[in-house]
C-alpha cells in the first residue's frame, strides 16, 4: 500500500498558518487542508496523491499539482527534439 504524505503531518504549525494566510492553502468543507496549484490555480488535497513530494520545501509537497508537472514535463520533452540529450 502506498504511504500518503500531508502537508499537515510534516509541516510547522506556524509555516501552516502563513500559507494559510497568504491563500497558498484553504479549508475545506470537511476541514482537509487543500493546496492551490499556481500554474492551473486549483485547489487540490494537500497530500502526495496530488503533489509530488519535495524533501527542500517546507511543507513537503512541490509546488505544482501532479497533472501541471506532468504536462509541463512532456512539452518540454517535445521541445528538445529527438536529437537533444
């Protein structure tokens, strides 16, 4: 089974209220946290389903959401050519 990692259970209780605060995070209806994406401005449940995980961010998650990496990874795949190392 595959360990989910939240930015709740890594993450300093007062770095938690900044993000809070600055609307990098929100509560949802249930009180789960939710991470906004910046490059497709969505929020989605701050956990390593969603996020990849970052061991130099202080939350512990990437910034961009899973589907923006991956689409942001193979366009720049595309762009390098067949050539390119």
């Amino acid at each position: 089974m595959k360990q989910v990692t939240t930015a709740a259970s890594c993450c300093h209780p007062a770095v938690l209220l900044r993000y809070l605060a600055r609307g990098l995070y929100r509560r949802d209806a249930d009180g789960a946290l939710e991470k906004r994406c910046p490059r497709c401005s969505e929020y989605l449940p701050a956990d390593s389903e969603f996020f990849y995980r970052s061991r130099d961010k202080k939350d512990g998650l990437y910034r961009w959401c899973r589907a923006c990496f991956k689409e942001w990874l193979s366009a720049r795949k595309g762009s390098r050519g067949e050539g390119a190392r």
